[in-house]
C-alpha cells in the first residue's frame, strides 16, 4: 500500500511527528485528498534550524492559506541561526490571530550590536508580544529564556509553564494558572512576591542556583539548607561555611539535597 492511500486517521497521525513547513513542502501538491487533510489538521511550527528558503517559503503559504493560522499549536522562534527570525516572523503576522496556539517559545541570541536602537526596538517587540499573550485563550506554554516579562502581561491568561530570564512582579498580581516557573535569577524579594502570588506553582528553578551543584559536591553527597529570615534570604552547603551563625525568631530554615527543589 502506497503512503497516500493509507487512511486519513493514520496520516493524521504520521503528520503529528512532522514539522509544519515539511508537511507542506511534500504533501501539499501531492493529490487534492492530502491537500485538503494538511490544512485540516493541527500543526507544530518549529522554526529552530530551518533554512531561510524553507522560512520564507511555509510564511508565503500562510499569507495565501489565512486557514492555516487557526490549525497551529506549536510555534517556535529562533534568532540562533537564522539572525531576525521573530522579527521577520512578526512583521508578516499578529500574534493574535494563531487562536489556537497552545505552545508559544522563543529563543533570543546574545547579541554583541549595544547600539541603543536595537536595544528599544527589541524591548518594544517584547511589549507588543506580551500583551497579546491574553489574548490566546489556550496557550498553555510561553517559554522565553531571554526575556524579561511582568506577572500583569499574563495574569489573564492560562499559562501554565513559564520560562523566562527575569519574572517581574511590579504589577502584583495573583496568577492562579502557573504550576511550573523556570527563571535565570531573582533576588530573594523577588522570589518571596512569586512563591506568595502565585499559589498555584509547584514547580520553581531558579537557573542561578545550578553552579552550585557541583561534581565535587555531588561526589560528597552534600545536603544544601535554605534559610529565610525577613527579607534575606541564604543558600549554603553542610557543613556551614562561615565562622558564626546567628538564630532568629523569625528564621525558618529548609534542607534537601538537590536544589532542583527549591
């Protein structure tokens, strides 16, 4: 039996394992069956590693076949390998009209340009990006490593998992909808704001905290203990690395042996 006379629920499942732009580039002028079923289905965009031809080309067929916009679930952005990929992508389409987006990622690249310019121009693109995100009612996913995004531009929304490099929370705000958080850093302020107005997180990693974990320290077993006393905040080692150590009232203190738990 030939590939296209399987039956469409196998197909459909075939396609769930391909990336959008191949899917198009193959079947799209195969026979009308496959034509018709590849815009009635949903579709991962990952644009990570795609050859600017093969870019430019699925971003024509989505100008010529606006039907697809609704049938995409994934999306994925890279400025890596393809230098001003998100901005292309964006000066072509609104956010706003893939409804039924349910994973939204970008990846950044660390630029060397510290021009002024490129820097206002890239943190007006993060405003217009992050105030549509309410605005896609089944986006359960936004990871953003290299940004930078306020707790009000999605406390609308039904994010669930959240990446980002800084979460900021000037706007407080509780966001039920967050289970899993992932940031480059915070300060122990910060960190007391998310674990108080986000009472739905169960799971926070904080990437400043992974050098810790060294293969020294994992080769001694090493227990880390977390104090919290006030508004300061100190993660150490066992045994204790300083020669005095103060007990408060106030201090409440957590040990674990990974800090992939904090």
């Amino acid at each position: 039996m030939q590939f296209e006379q399987l039956p469409n629920k196998i197909l459909i499942e075939c396609f769930q394992y391909l990336n959008a732009p191949d899917i198009f580039h193959s079947f799209d002028r195969l026979n009308y069956r496959l034509y018709i079923l590849i815009r009635n289905i949903d579709l991962h965009l990952n644009c990570e590693q795609v050859k600017k031809s093969s870019f430019n080309e699925f971003c024509q067929t989505i100008r010529l076949n606006p039907e697809i916009k609704r049938n995409i679930i994934y999306l994925k952005l890279s400025n890596i390998d393809l230098r001003g990929q998100i901005e292309s992508f964006f000066s072509l389409f609104a956010l706003k009209i893939f409804i039924n987006l349910r994973s939204l990622s970008f990846i950044d690249m660390h630029h060397d340009d510290t021009k002024q310019n490129y820097h206002t121009e890239q943190e007006r693109e993060h405003e217009q990006v992050s105030s549509m995100l309410t605005l896609l009612p089944n986006l359960y996913r936004f990871y953003a490593p290299e940004w930078k995004l306020e707790a009000q531009a999605i406390s609308k929304s039904k994010i669930q998992v959240l990446s980002l490099w800084k979460y900021d929370l000037t706007f407080l705000c509780e966001i039920s909808s967050v289970i899993s958080l992932r940031i480059r850093f915070c300060t122990a302020r910060e960190l007391r704001a998310i674990l108080n107005y986000t009472p739905m997180l169960k799971y926070i990693k904080i990437d400043r905290l992974s050098p810790f974990q060294t293969d020294f320290w994992h080769q001694h077993n090493w227990y880390i203990n977390y104090v919290v006393d006030n508004e300061f905040t100190s993660v150490y080692t066992i045994p204790y690395s300083f020669t005095h150590y103060t007990l408060t009232p106030t201090m409440k203190k957590y040990n674990s042996p990974s800090t992939n738990g904090v």
